[in-house]
C-alpha cells in the first residue's frame, strides 16, 4: 500500500494505527492516573515514575498526529511513527527490567501501554 493517496485499503491501515495508538494514549492516562492514586494513598511514588509516565502521555498526543499526516502522503511523518513504535517498546521494557528502577505494578501498566505500539510497528513497516 502507498503512502497517501486516499485509498480504502490505505485509509483503513492508519485508521487501524490512529486506534492503537489511542490505546497506548488511554493506557498511558491510565499509568499516570495510577500513580497519583498511590500518591494519594500515601504509598511511595517516584520522580521516574511521575516523569515517565507524563512523557508518555505526551508522546502519545504526538504519535496521535503522525497518522492522518501519513495517510496524506507525508513520508517523514509515517517514518517518525514507524521508528517511534519499533524501538520504544524495546527501549521501555529494558528499563524496566533494571532490578529496583521501579515496582512490578508499574512496569507491568507500562508494558501494557507500549504494547499497544507493536502493531503500529507492524503495521507501518507494511506501509511503503
């Protein structure tokens, strides 16, 4: 499939991509919303854990633009997506693993988010 162009089959693609990268936006909010909670609740929180979380949900207000961009033919808006949904997951789960860096409640609500961007990789190394 092109890049732009307008074609259903296209359109549908970056629709496909626009919905799980809401989902990683949604389990983002979802992350920061936890960690405020537990804050709350008086139970220890971390600066990581508040700076990650915030730098997500904005990434994922700005993964959210990346798609109709693409669909409209830009090429570096589709490979900043594609490069973006590629190695953050990685990047993600590898901190992560740091023994201590965070709790295990944590790095599980983070995995979930970014692993909602596997099928945006997939789905955009498809796109040419």
């Amino acid at each position: 499939m092109a890049v732009g162009g307008g074609g259903s089959r296209t359109g549908d693609v970056f629709d496909t991509v626009r919905t799980w990268v809401d989902l990683f936006g949604a389990v983002g909010a979802v992350v920061l919303g936890t960690v405020a909670a537990v804050a709350v609740a008086g139970q220890p929180t971390t600066p990581f854990m508040w700076g990650r979380g915030a730098v997500l949900l904005l990434l994922a207000v700005l993964l959210r633009r990346y798609p109709a961009r693409a669909r409209a033919g830009d090429g570096r808006a589709l490979e900043r997506l594609r490069r973006t949904a590629t190695v953050l997951p990685f990047a993600v789960v590898g901190v992560d693993l740091l023994p201590g860096l965070c709790p295990a409640w944590y790095a599980a609500l983070q995995g979930l988010s970014v692993l909602s961007l596997v099928p945006v990789a997939v789905l955009t190394r498809r796109a040419r």
